[in-house]
C-alpha cells in the first residue's frame, strides 16, 4: 500500500512540474484567393486585426471572422497564393515600427521606406488601431496652429488638437493649404505627418522635393499608399499614420497630420468590404463606414499636463462633387470634425486664391484658437466678408446704392483682396496682423484694388524696419499695447506718402 501511495505522490510532482517543450502552432488552409482578399479555413482562434503570414512571405490581416472561414486582406502581392496553401497567424495584431528615425522619411503603410534612403531603425511598435484617448486625459483646445494662410487664420482659425476638415471639389487647392500649413511649422515645435491615400506616385515625389526644399522635411514624415497599391495598403495608411503621430504625442510633442484624402480612404474600404461579402448600404458603402472615420479622427486631441501636454491636430481632406458637401462621406466627416473649410470652384476659377467659401467654412473653436492681436483685428472680418458676397450679388442688379452701402463693397473688395495669397508662401503671424490692420482701420480705403497685393507685400517690409516695436510686442507678448500701435500707425502713414509717390 506504501509503495502505491508512493507512486501517486511521485507522479502528481512529476505531473506539477512537467513542462512541454512542444509549441503549437494555428495553421489554416487557403480555400479562395480573388482580388486581394483570402479565404482561409482552420484559423477559429484568430483574433480580428491579427496578423498571418503566408509561403510565399506576404503578410495578411484577418478582418471578417466567420463561422466556416475567416476573410483576410493581403498587404501586398495576392497573386503569389494559391489554394491549399498553409497560412500561420503570428499572434500579434497589426503593428507599425515608430521611432524618431521617422522624420525626414517616406515610408509604406507597414513602415518600410521607399525613398530610397536605407533602412528606417524603429525604436518601438504601436499598433494601428489603439483606443482614442479618454476625455479625463484631454484639455480644452486654446493654443493656435498658424497655418500661414491668412484667409484661414483670420477666418477659420485652428488650434492644437483640432480637426479641421479641408473640402472640395477637384482641383481647387485643398492639398495646397495642407501643404503650406507643413512649411508654416518650420521653428514652431510642431512635428507633421503627410498621409498620402491612392496619390499618384509622380505628385507624390512632386510634394516631397517641395518640402526638402523648404526644409520641412526636418520635421515631416510622409506615409503613402499608392495609386496601384492595393485597397488594402490604401485602408490602413491613415491608421498608421497616426500611430506614428501618437508616439510623438506620448512624448508631450505637438503634431500635425494631414489625410489626403478620406474619400479614397473610404472607396478603398468599400470595395474591401464588398470583397469580403459584407452587406452594402447608402452608396453601396458598408453600414459602419461613420465608425471608420470616427475612431480615426477621434485620436486627434490635445492631451492635459498629467497626461504628457502633447497634442494631434487632423486636417483631413475629402473631395465633392460638384460642390456637394450633403453627400453621404462629406456630411459624415462633418459631423465628426470641429469645423471645415470650403473650397468652392467658382471662386477658384475667379482667381481668388484660396478659394475659400466664407459662409460655409467655420471652425467650431473659433477665437480660442487665436492669439488676442489676430482676434482684435479679424473679430468682424468674416460677418463683414459674408456680408460683402451678398451685396456683390445684389448691387449686379441694381445702379442706385447709397453711399455706406459702397463704401462697403469698396471695403469688401479691398478684404478678398488681401486675403488672396499664392501657393506655397505661408505668412508670419505678425505679417497677417499688420496687413489686417491696414484694412480693418481703413487705410487701404484709398489704395487702388489692384495695387493692394504689391502695397501689403511692402508694407510689411516696411513696419520690418520702421514698426519694431509692434511687431517685436505681437511676436513676444501676441498683442500690441500703445506704443507699438502708435508706431505702426505711424509707419503706415508715412508709407502710404511713399507707395502714393
């Protein structure tokens, strides 16, 4: 009986201890491959966003799990699977390398560069699709993100952690105003990250020499997703980059980051998601094409002291139709964003550039995102802009205005003026505030219209020199006091004798 006893107490220790050196493995089968989508059976583990590999190298992601199979997207070559083919799951949900390596590169949606520079040394992994953050760790927004476009900052203007949505027609100069709002950041401790979704490979290299030379690369990281790349590299582009975007938050730094743009983001999920037999809605998009944005652009915010001070300011953009903006993905990027800013084709064509439609752009942070002097001189400029359009409509009809009502056509003219601002040459703060000055106190009142772009150009020149104080107050403290406005008042004054000469 001793000796049985024995026997089961050395077998429960050996069973306490046993420890196998076997590892399994989750092996599916390939059942189907057609226009970058797998279906796999034997994967009934797999968790959703895991990633598998297959033979031949290529990487996948699991995206529909069903019953009897699980649909997978291929990122990269389908056509090297074929059926029968073994597929492993990894155990690791899709994941992108971050690090400061990063900057100055332009990487695929996996993070491999394709700039021809060497290898990218990422420091860490962030998966691509991580919880926005809470509302406890968020602070309100009240730090401006100067674009350098002076329509914008004075009309529309942005802060740190917003999401300002650009919209448009072709055509019309929506990447234009991304692209200028990357070089205005250049000295403004603000990391960028250019998205680039189903671009041309030729206007994407075109964007690329633009930032090196403006220096903005110094600071920018640019991921594409290719116009022949498939819809499944286009899905996820947007999703890595602001996981790049997020590490540099979690490091307390501010970021700025563009998707250009969401529209083919979503024409690329549709056509996913119809491959993958999900039942089509409005559009033919799927029924949860709003999430799609939403947890995306709900990772943009600017985060509280406790939580590391950093911030992510989105700018997507989305293309219309026709100047549609009620249709099925721009309303829904509306409602998701704090504002947007309308491009219309009719002003485009006007030569008024931007071609930014006053009534409909806004921003729903408004002034908060303004330095004081800015909002001092621009409180009143977009009601006096939106009013302006619709006398300029009505005065085409009638000859017999009074005398207020064409002084304020003249005023109007002399703003859209103004206003108007080639591509790629972002403008100081400062500049803005001197040239608003200039209008909102009246001393462009008698300066021709088609002088007024050459005497803003000079004026700012001039107040360089001769408003010093002004200027080194607005750049310092971001409001004038007395001083300084008694200088430029001056200094515009005595320029206005010279320009007249």
């Amino acid at each position: 009986m001793t000796t049985k006893n024995t026997i089961i107490e050395n077998l429960k220790k050996e069973i306490a201890h046993f420890k196998s050196d076997a590892t399994t493995e989750r092996i599916g089968t390939v059942l189907e491959v057609f226009d970058g989508i797998v279906r796999v059976s034997g994967l009934s583990n797999i968790k959703s966003s895991e990633m598998v590999t297959f033979p031949s190298g290529v990487t996948g992601v699991a995206l529909n799990l069903e019953e009897e199979s699980v649909g997978i997207i291929v990122l990269g070559d389908y056509s090297k699977i074929k059926e029968g083919d073994e597929v492993k799951a990894t155990g690791k949900i899709l994941e992108i390398g971050v690090g400061d390596a990063l900057i100055g590169r332009v990487v695929d949606v996996l993070g491999a560069p394709i700039d021809g520079l060497g290898a990218v040394k990422a420091t860490k992994t962030y998966p691509i699709e991580r919880v926005a953050s809470g509302v406890i760790t968020r602070q309100s927004v009240d730090q401006p993100m100067q674009t350098g476009v002076k329509a914008i900052d004075a009309l529309v203007p942005i802060g740190r952690g917003q999401r300002e949505l650009i919209i448009g027609d072709r055509q019309t100069g929506k990447t234009a105003i991304a692209i200028d709002a990357i070089l205005n950041q250049k000295g403004q401790n603000m990391i960028c990250v250019y998205v680039s979704i189903g671009q041309k490979d030729s206007k994407l290299r075109k964007l690329e020499t633009r930032l090196r030379e403006g220096g903005a690369m110094d600071y920018t990281v640019i991921v594409s997703a290719g116009a022949s790349d498939p819809a499944a590299l286009a899905y996820i582009a947007p999703y890595a980059g602001v996981s790049i975007a997020e590490y540099f938050m979690d490091k307390g730094q501010d970021v700025l980051i563009v998707y250009d743009d969401l529209s083919k983001h979503a024409v690329a999920y549709r056509e996913i998601s119809l491959l993958l037999r999900r039942p089509p809605g409005r559009e033919a998009y799927p029924g949860d094409v709003f999430y799609l944005h939403s947890r995306l652009l709900e990772r943009a915010c600017r985060r509280n002291k406790e939580y590391g001070g950093g911030s992510i300011t989105a700018l997507p953009i989305i293309e219309t139709q026709a100047g549609d903006i009620s249709a099925y993905i721009p309303t829904n990027v509306i409602s998701i964003t704090d504002g947007q800013i309308f491009l219309e084709t009719d002003l485009f064509y006007k030569g008024i550039r931007p071609a930014i439609n006053v009534g409909n752009s806004v921003s729903r942070v408004g002034g908060s995102a303004q330095i004081k002097g800015m909002k001092k001189v621009a409180g009143t400029l977009k009601l006096d802009l939106a009013q302006f359009r619709e006398l300029e409509a009505f005065s085409q009809f009638g000859s017999d205005l009074d005398e207020s009502t064409k002084a304020q056509l003249e005023r109007g003219k002399r703003a859209v003026e103004l206003l108007k601002q080639p591509q790629y040459s972002p403008v100081l703060v400062e500049h803005q505030i001197v040239a608003l000055y200039a209008l909102v106190k009246g001393y462009l009142d008698s300066i021709p219209v088609a002088d007024i772009g050459r005497f803003q150009t000079e004026l700012v020149e001039y107040a360089e020199t001769n408003a010093k104080t002004f200027i080194k107050q607005i750049r310092e403290k971001k409001m004038w006091e007395d001083d300084g406005e008694a200088e430029l008042k001056q200094a515009i004054e005595d320029f206005k004798k010279v320009f007249a000469q």
